[in-house]
C-alpha cells in the first residue's frame, strides 16, 4: 500500500496553513521545482509537498503515513484527487506561486534598470532602495524575508469569489506600486520634463512618462547619455496601451462599489479578456490580471536595458 505512487492533492489542503500565523508553509525553489511543505513549529511538517498544474499538489504516498498528528493526516486525505480526474488537468500549467516569481523577477530588473538610470543624472539610488526587493537575498535566502511574496501567492481556486480577487489585487499592486514617487520625478525632470508639469502627474502616469521617454531614445538608437536633456521630450505625456494593465490593477485595488466592478469587467473585456465565466469564479481573472502586470513592468525594464544595451 504505502509504495512510491504520488498523491495528488487539491491546492486547497494548503489554506489551512498559509492563513495561520502558527504555521511555516512559505514557497521554496529547490531543483527546479516549486514546494509548499506545511510544518509547525519544528514538532512536524509534511516533506516534498510540490506544486503541479494550477491546484495541485503532488505528494509521496508515505507522507500520508509518516508520523504527524492525526487530524493533519485526515485533513490531508480529505483534499486528495481522484486519479481518474487528472486525465483532464494540464499538469503544466503555471501555478500562482511560479507567477509571483515571475512578477519578482520583472520588479528586480525594473529596480537595476532604475538604478541605472539615476546614476547617470547623479541620482545614486540602490536597486532595493527602490523596489524593496534584494537580489541577493533573495537568491540566498528565497522568499523568507519578504512574507508579502507568500500572501499574494496563497491558494487561488479556480472559483475563486470576487471579494477574494479584489483583496489579491490590492495585494499584487501593493507589491509593484513601491518605486518611491520622488525618484520617478527627478529622472523625468533630468530628462527634461518641465517640473511644474512633472509635479501633477500620480505614480503609474510618472512611470508611463518614464517608459515614453525611453521609448523614443530607443526608436532614434540614441545612447543613454542622451537621456539627460535640457529640452522637453516629445510625447512624453502620451498614453501608452502597455501601461493599461497597471492602470487596471490601480482601478481593481480601489473597486470596492459595484459599479467600479463593472467598470473594471468592462476593462478586462477590452484588454482581451473573456469574462463571460467570471460568475463561476475569478480565479482566471487574477491569471489574467497578474500576467498583465508582469509583462507591463517587463516591458519598461527592456526598455531601459534596451538603453544601456543596445544589442540586447
């Protein structure tokens, strides 16, 4: 009976543990592979608890044997999947704790990338200075010291309720939304945006302006020492479509209303989303929202390699 079969579990067996202080079930990176492993308090823990597909979790049968106190082995047992069920489930499809790491690793390129470009207008700002995140901590040490990592990579069922997508969306913009206004402001200032006119505008316009003006350095091939200038960029104030999922983050973490809801369902159908199931559950609409966010903040860190690095 206990031989090497995996177990699948249903992702939720994990709820119980991220929403408790008493317990350890912070995401690890090891070998390639993603593993959420409940422990308590050095008495217990469950061993080689992977993530696979979107809502699994893979275990060895012998952790449903292996000394723990009972009622974890039956709260265990009660979320294990019918093998008969996975012939239908992508067991590749990226789980939300893979994304997070995705959106980390966009942010940590967005904080070198910004760092950069203040050393050349003699604004010397560290990369966690700006985003909060450290490379080198977390490439030592994982996601341990950042728990806001752990929070917005919890269980995200499928059937997930709207309340429940609203609090995950104020989590993700709480993680991006830190690159200090101020510094925003100065390189725009030093790239010649009038002050006056660079002291109105809020925190995602400042990084779309941002992501304006090196865009056009680019277009022209011009080298990152042109980035400091005395004459006002063109179209520096311009929309720009890759900036539209931060836009609809910021609308998402503020929808409390009904009506900001809609408006904001209305949002997700224009970027190209299908919202004819969101009745069933939003947990595609957090896929959807988070991708979004991760390929805006990739997009200006490109764009900003790009600058220094032209033949990237």
């Amino acid at each position: 009976l206990v031989g090497h079969d995996p177990v699948y579990l249903d992702d939720r067996f994990l709820q119980k543990y991220e929403q408790s202080v008493f317990y350890d079930s912070t995401p690890a990176y090891v070998w390639e592979q993603w593993y959420c492993s409940p422990s308590y308090r050095g008495q217990w823990a469950f061993t080689e608890c992977r993530r696979v597909g979107r809502n699994l979790i893979q275990v060895p049968m012998r952790e449903l044997y292996k000394p723990k106190p009972d009622r974890e082995i039956v709260h265990a047992r009660s979320f294990a999947v019918d093998p008969a069920d996975l012939a239908h489930v992508d067991l590749d499809e990226e789980h939300v704790v893979a994304k997070v790491q995705r959106l980390l690793d966009a942010l940590l390129r967005l904080g070198d990338g910004l760092s950069a470009l203040g050393t050349i207008v003699g604004l010397n700002k560290s990369p966690v200075e700006l985003i909060g995140f450290d490379r080198a901590e977390v490439a030592a040490n994982g996601w341990l010291a950042y728990p806001a990592l752990g929070r917005l990579a919890q269980v995200a069922p499928l059937n997930m309720t709207q309340q429940m997508f609203l609090a995950r969306c104020k989590s993700l913009h709480e993680l991006w939304q830190g690159v200090p206004n101020g510094y925003l402001k100065s390189l725009l200032e030093r790239a010649g945006c009038p002050r006056v006119a660079v002291k109105e505008v809020g925190s995602i316009k400042l990084l779309q302006a941002l992501l304006n003006v090196i865009e056009r350095l680019n277009t022209h091939e011009e080298a990152s020492d042109a980035f400091a200038s005395d004459r006002e960029p063109e179209g520096w104030k311009d929309h720009n479509e890759a900036m539209a999922p931060l836009f609809l983050n910021n609308d998402l973490r503020i929808a409390d209303a009904h009506e900001t809801v809609e408006q904001c369902l209305t949002t997700l159908r224009q970027l190209g989303f299908d919202t004819a199931n969101v009745n069933a559950g939003y947990g595609r609409s957090l896929d959807f929202v988070i991708d979004g966010v991760i390929t805006a903040l990739r997009k200006v860190a490109t764009e900003i390699e790009t600058l220094f690095d032209p033949g990237k």
